[in-house]
C-alpha cells in the first residue's frame, strides 16, 4: 500500500518503495528508506546511491525502485521548508546530498511511528522534528514585499504585472528579488499553486479534467503532463487505483 498525508504546505509519503521516471517538483524532497539505500540520477546524469537523501526544490532527479518501505517527506520551501539545510544545499550546488548521518534509524522509527497513526497532528510533530533537531537557515526572513506577496494572495490575482505593481517594483526587478529571496523562479512557484489547487480537487472529485479546469490548466492533458514532471507519476493512480494508493488530505 501507498499512502500519502496532503496538506497545503506539507506531505508525507509511506509504503511500498517504489520507481519514478526523471522528473522535478517544487517541493523540497527528503526520501528515507527503512533499509537498504536510495539510488538517485541526477542532473549530472550519474547514478548515486544515499543512505538517505534531501533533494532540493526543483533538482531534478529519477529513482530506481527501493527496496523494502519508503518514508518521504515533502516541504513547502518557501515556507514549512524554507530553513532546512540551507548550508548543505548551497554547497551541494542545490543537487541532491547524503543526510543518512542526520537521520539516524531511531529518527526514521520516531517518524514512521507518526506517520501510522495518519491523523491531523502529523504534520505538528514532523516538523516539531525538523525544526528542533536539524540545521536551521542563518539568512534571515523573506524580504517583506516578497513575503507579503505569497500570503493569501488568490490564484486569479497571483498574476506578476500585479504583484510587481502591488510592491512597488518593476516586473523586472519583483521576478529578480523573488528568486533572490525564495531561491524560486516566480513562473515555478505559480505553475505550483495551479497543480496545486487541481491535486486539492482530486480529493473531492474522480473526474481529472474537473480537477484539472479548477487548476486552471487548459485541459486534461496538460495537468496530466504537468503532474507527472512534478511527482514521476500520472494523477490517475489516485483516481483510478491503477497501483494501491490511498490519500488523505487535510486543510490545515
């Protein structure tokens, strides 16, 4: 079984271990494997091998299946992510790096036992863990008209003229410092919010071109191509149980 916990800037991912074809996602990746090793191509095109393993936003990255179990941990790195191993990124040219010294097996069985109850308080102690016991970021907080910009703006007003005039800042010079400051490019991070919004009405609804007209994609076709660069997998194993799936997902 493969059962995936959704919130709005948190995931987690538990069972089977399992393949991906290369692709890249948004989110800041952490894959913990219960035994054995993950193996990961990267952009290099080389294939490596992690006890376990962070992978930046946007790094991209194919898997060879896992055996055994499989955590994984999705951040938001804007925000539930934004101050995780910064230093290790920056000097791992922002490609995928070991962390199996820092995830040490009691700290994957405290997370897999969290993550089996599969309720509202997983995402609190996850990132109760993350935060307390691992690097944190020294730079400091998001530039304000930045921050203030990616704070609940609608998807129909996350246009960058508009955010751009809202700053006070030219379009130029608003997609420079929102890259600068998020390590994001804004065409990235509001592409996200679309497949987003859609992945949030797969929970509400079978029909993929529902989700994907409430996403604000074009059609079907173009959620479905941008799903599977996102994740490594096709929106329709949620909906029609191609593999065991399941998920749950949660507003807070």
């Amino acid at each position: 079984m493969k059962n995936f916990l959704i919130w709005n800037d948190f995931a987690t991912y538990r069972g089977d271990g399992f393949a991906t074809l290369r692709h890249s996602h948004f989110y800041i990746q952490i894959s913990l494997p219960d035994s054995g090793r993950v193996q990961l191509r990267t952009r290099d095109g080389e294939w490596k091998t992690y006890n376990s393993v962070f992978i930046p936003s946007g790094a991209s990255h194919e898997m060879i299946r896992v055996e055994g179990n499989l955590t994984l941990l999705f951040l938001d790195p804007m925000t539930t992510g934004y101050h995780l191993f910064f230093e290790r990124s920056l000097a791992a040219n922002h490609s995928a790096f070991e962390v199996g010294d820092i995830f040490t097996d009691e700290k994957k069985a405290r997370i897999t036992s969290i993550l089996n109850r599969s309720d509202t308080k997983v995402r609190a102690e996850i990132l109760e863990i993350l935060n307390q016991d691992f690097p944190i970021r020294t730079k400091g907080a998001i530039d304000d008209r930045i921050q203030k910009s990616i704070s609940n703006v609608e998807l129909d007003e996350f246009s960058l003229a508009s955010l751009a005039f809202d700053a006070r800042l030219s379009v130029e010079r608003f997609r420079h410092l929102f890259r600068q400051e998020t390590g994001v490019p804004f065409s990235a991070y509001r592409l996200w919010l679309k497949t987003k919004k859609a992945v949030d009405n797969l929970a509400n609804r079978s029909h993929l071109a529902d989700a994907a007209h409430e996403g604000g994609f074009a059609d079907q076709s173009h959620f479905t191509r941008i799903f599977r660069r996102s994740f490594g997998i096709s929106p329709s194993d949620f909906t029609k149980k191609k593999e065991p799936f399941s998920a749950i997902f949660f507003s807070k």
